[in-house]
C-alpha cells in the first residue's frame, strides 16, 4: 500500500472537484479517479492534467476498473443516484445504499488496506452502510460529516466577532443535515469562553449564535438554488481529511462515526463527532462534555438516522 496514491470513486462535480483540489494542495502522488462512465472520467483527468506543469509533478490516471484502486492508501466516495421524479428521499436513499454497498464489497476486494471516506449523502447512514456490509475494521470507514458545516460557522463566527477564524473553537455535531448544531457550551474564542467574550456592539449572544447557525446551515440550500449543487467547499474539507491520513496528522475534525457508548445514543448510530484523524482513520472518537439540552439534540438526531436506516 502506498501512501500517496489515493482513489476517489466518482467523476462528477465533487468527484472531479477533489481531484483538482489535492493536484492544487499537492496532496499525494498518484491519483485513481474511478467513474463507471471511464469517458468522463478520462475527460475530467485531462482536464486537471494541465494544470500539473504549472504546479507540482503528480499523475491522475482516469478508469472503472476496481484493480487499478488497488495500493491506495485512501479512496474518497462520492457517487450516488439522482432523484427521480415523483421518487420518494427514502426510495432514493434506498437506491444510493445499494450502489454503496456494491462500491463497498468491490472495494473490501481489491483495496482491502485503504482508508475508506465516505462523501456521498445522506453520509451518516450511507457511512453506516459501508461499515455494515465492510470486513474492514469501523476507524478505516468514515465520512465527511460536518467538517464543511464547523468550517462555515467557524468563519461566520470569527467574522460577527471581528476574530480569525482559527481562533475560533467550536464543533457543528449530530447529523450532517437540518438538525446539526453548534455544541456552544464548548465554544471558546482563542482561550477565552465565548459567554465570556466581549461583544461590544453586537447583538445578544443568544441573537448571535442564532445568526451564524442559521448562516450555516443555510449556506448549502443558497448555493443549490443558485448553480444548482455544491462542490469546491466540500472538496477542500476532503482533501484536508485525505491530507490528515496520508501525512498521519492527528487533527481534530467532526466526522460521521459510530457513536461512542458513553453517548447513550441507539448502538450503531453514524454521525458527526470530533475525531482525531490519522494514518488509521478516525483513530481516536473525543467525548464531548455536554449540556443537557445539547444531549437530547444528539439523541433526536440518532433516533431520526437510526430510523431511516432502518426503513431503507
């Protein structure tokens, strides 16, 4: 297994957009980009290709053939069906959770060594997917979970504060979806508590964090409505996950992960917890000291994604 040759399984907009981003970021050595139609997966490899002159000496090879995944020491998914018309999200959901399970076992076959990241959506129960028909142990399956979304907040957060945003320390949690939330009882502003930091002329603090989570979980729908999907943002989050495994990091991120016991939370529930991500993958689950409002907004989560992965 090498550790700079890495997989991405999907040659759409978000596929192709984490290509390019680990070319930009000179991330690894020898990227696989994997797409069933190996035409657009050929043309989107050209694409990125020439850029490769002007930046640092890499190779893409374009395929759909799961041997050539082999050796890679991380595969990012991101492929998934479109809704059809008058179909159902859950008829849909049922759909993307059997191509992942066939992505999976082919993978499980070839690839048997990498670290799997799931980016595909519905990403908490398609991560659960993966670890469930997966014989790989559950820290190699992971998924991009909210990493974007605690990017957003982080940034919305640092700019209503007039603060750099990496001073800013608060984790987006739960399902990466409408009810995610921001875990503020652990919010702190470079070492100061945010409860405790000065407002000045700012709105309540109550008003403020309303504000920059409504920002957040807003941002996505605006963007669809305007180009009609998203994929820059959420490719730069995966190519710093790929980054953290590959260069074995140990960075903290919020990710789609079993759920730790101490949760309380249904066994085998997937969402977004902090991590810290290595060479192994989500090599070590962090429990969060929460408040009691913030327990129960975890366990609706767990209780909402247990019950559409038991009904798909």
């Amino acid at each position: 297994m090498s550790k700079l040759k890495i997989g991405v399984i999907g040659a759409g907009n978000v596929g192709a957009a984490i290509i390019n981003a680990l070319v930009l970021r000179n991330i690894g050595k020898e990227l696989i980009l994997f797409n069933r139609d190996k035409e657009k997966a050929i043309a989107e490899a050209m694409d990125i290709d020439d850029t490769i002159p002007l930046l640092s000496e890499m190779q893409i090879k374009a395929t759909n053939d799961y041997k050539d995944l082999k050796d890679c020491s991380i595969i990012a998914i991101t492929i998934g069906a479109r809704q059809k018309e008058n179909e159902t999200r859950l008829e849909l959901l049922g759909r993307n959770a059997k191509i992942m399970q066939d992505v999976v076992l082919n993978l499980d076959k070839y690839a048997p060594e990498a670290i799997l990241l799931i980016v595909s959506n519905p990403v908490d129960i398609l991560t659960r997917v993966a670890q469930e028909v997966s014989t790989r142990a559950h820290n190699k399956i992971f998924g991009s979970g909210t990493v974007l979304d605690t990017s957003r907040l982080r940034y919305q957060l640092g700019k209503e504060l007039d603060v750099n945003r990496k001073n800013v320390h608060v984790h987006v949690i739960g399902e990466h979806g409408d009810s995610e939330f921001a875990v503020w009882s652990n919010a702190i502003i470079g070492s100061i508590k945010l409860e405790d930091f000065p407002l000045e002329d700012l709105a309540s603090l109550e008003d403020l964090k309303n504000k920059v989570l409504s920002v957040t979980k807003k941002r996505a729908y605006e963007i669809i409505q305007r180009k009609g999907y998203t994929n820059f943002g959420v490719a730069v989050a995966v190519a710093k996950l790929i980054q953290c495994v590959i260069r074995d990091e140990k960075k903290i991120f919020s990710v789609s992960v079993k759920a730790n016991k101490e949760y309380n939370l249904h066994e085998n529930t997937v969402l977004s917890l902090p991590c810290v991500i290595g060479k192994d993958g989500a090599e070590n689950r962090l429990i969060l000291t929460l408040t009691k409002e913030e327990k129960e907004k975890l366990l609706e989560a767990s209780n909402s994604l247990n019950n559409a992965y038991k009904n798909i």
